[in-house]
C-alpha cells in the first residue's frame, strides 16, 4: 500500500487512503483490514489506525467481527434490497420535508458542495466525490428540521452500498463521464426544487437520483432487477396514498 497521507489529523488521513484502496478495488468485500500490517506498511502507530478503521466501520464500509478484527463489509442480495427499500422511503420523506423548511444559508450550503463536486471528474478523485456526496446528502436530511428523520436517514446511508457502485467506476473507467455528468444534473436539479419550496418536485428528483442507483445496482451488482422493482413499486403505492 502506498502511503497516501496529507494534513488532515492522522485518523482521518489513515481513514482517506484506506477508503480509496477498497473504492479501487485493493480491498475487496470480506478481505481483512489488519491494523499492525496497515500500520507498518503507512509508518504510522497503531492508535490511528484503530481510529480510522472506526470510521470506516461507522461509514458502512467496514464491519468489526468480534474478536477477530476488522474487514471490509459484506453485503447479502437482502441486504442490498432492504437498504434500497429504505433509501427510497427516507429519500422522499427528506426531500419533502427539506422544501418545506429548508433555509436560504442550506441552499447556499448545497450550491457550495455542488461547486466543489464538479473540481472532482477522474477516477482517482472518485473517494471524495464520494464523501461530498454523503455531505450533500446529509445537507438536505438536517434541512428537514427533523431530528429523528436525520438519524434514520444517516443509518440508511451507511447501509446502502454506494461504495461497490463507485468501486464499479474502475472496473469500468468508460462509464465514469457520463457517470459523474448524470450525478451533477441529478443534485441541480433537486437543489433547485429545494430552492423553490416545491415540495413534490423535491420528492421526484430524489427519487430519480435513487432509482438511477437502482440500474446500477442490478447492471453492476447483479441484483435481481424484480426485488428492486417490489420495493420500488411500494414506495410508489405509498407516495400516492399519502397525496
């Protein structure tokens, strides 16, 4: 492993390098995170790295087995399904509830993540492209004013196995410019819902945004297309109950 650090607090350097060696495919789904190899192999102590393996477990790449360690995490077909399920369900309640209470100072807080998404377009770039996606994502769940809705929404976050799609970017670099355009249009345009207070278009756009994951899902990850499209036709059923 290459030693990837900058100056951020050493954790969080640790926590960068590692996480884009698993978006890249180095580590892969199952393989161990081992904290005395990491350390000797980044020169650094193992404290650091215990902290930024933490935070690869709280991100939801990473899972700790009792007593043997840290791994990448492992996801089931259930697994993938029921954290989709969620994110379309939470994605809609959020956005929803964003238009309706979203301030001026948070969309300013969206333009200015969007801006700084577009500096990052190259495979390499993609682990931040990444966590700034988490960020904008977050953005609008606390712009919902609803503090149990927030923490929901950041458990299914971590749940959800975004990870493995940016990870399938470098298995297939062609597909990353049309990838990261077709992303940048998705935030416009529910920012600009957001900005208008319109509440159903909000809920449209963040749903698009979702659903586009869900072709990803099955044309990368081989998820069964019909599980997907259960869970997707629930959350329809749902949205028109509630209108």
């Amino acid at each position: 492993m290459e030693k990837e650090l900058t100056h951020k607090p050493l954790k969080e350097e640790i926590y960068d390098a590692l996480h884009r060696q698993i978006i890249a495919g180095k580590y892969g789904p199952g393989d161990w995170l081992r904290q005395e190899e990491i350390a000797s192999q980044m020169g650094v102590s193992m404290t650091p790295v215990r902290e930024a393996l933490d935070l690869l477990v709280s991100a939801g790449l990473a899972e700790r087995v009792p007593y043997r360690g840290v791994r990448v995490r492992e996801m089931s077909t259930q697994d993938v399904v029921e954290a989709y399920g969620l994110r379309l369900v939470l994605e809609a309640v959020t956005a929803r509830e964003a238009a309706i209470n979203i301030t001026t100072a948070q969309v300013a807080g969206l333009e200015k993540i969007l801006v700084e998404m577009k500096k990052y377009v190259k495979l390499n770039d993609m682990p931040r492209e990444r966590q700034l996606s988490r960020e904008f994502h977050s953005a609008i769940a606390n712009a919902s004013g609803n503090s149990l809705l927030i923490k929901l929404y950041a458990v299914t976050a971590n749940a959800f196995p975004d990870w493995l799609l940016y990870e399938a970017l470098y298995r297939y670099p062609e597909l990353l410019s049309g990838s990261v355009s077709q992303t940048h249009e998705e935030h416009r345009a529910i920012v600009d819902a957001l900005a208008k207070h319109d509440a159903d278009r909000a809920v449209q756009a963040s749903l698009e945004h979702v659903l586009d994951s869900g072709r990803w899902l099955v044309e990368y990850l081989k998820i069964p297309a019909d599980l997907l499209k259960e869970k997707e036709q629930q959350v329809t059923h749902l949205l028109k109950k509630s209108k």
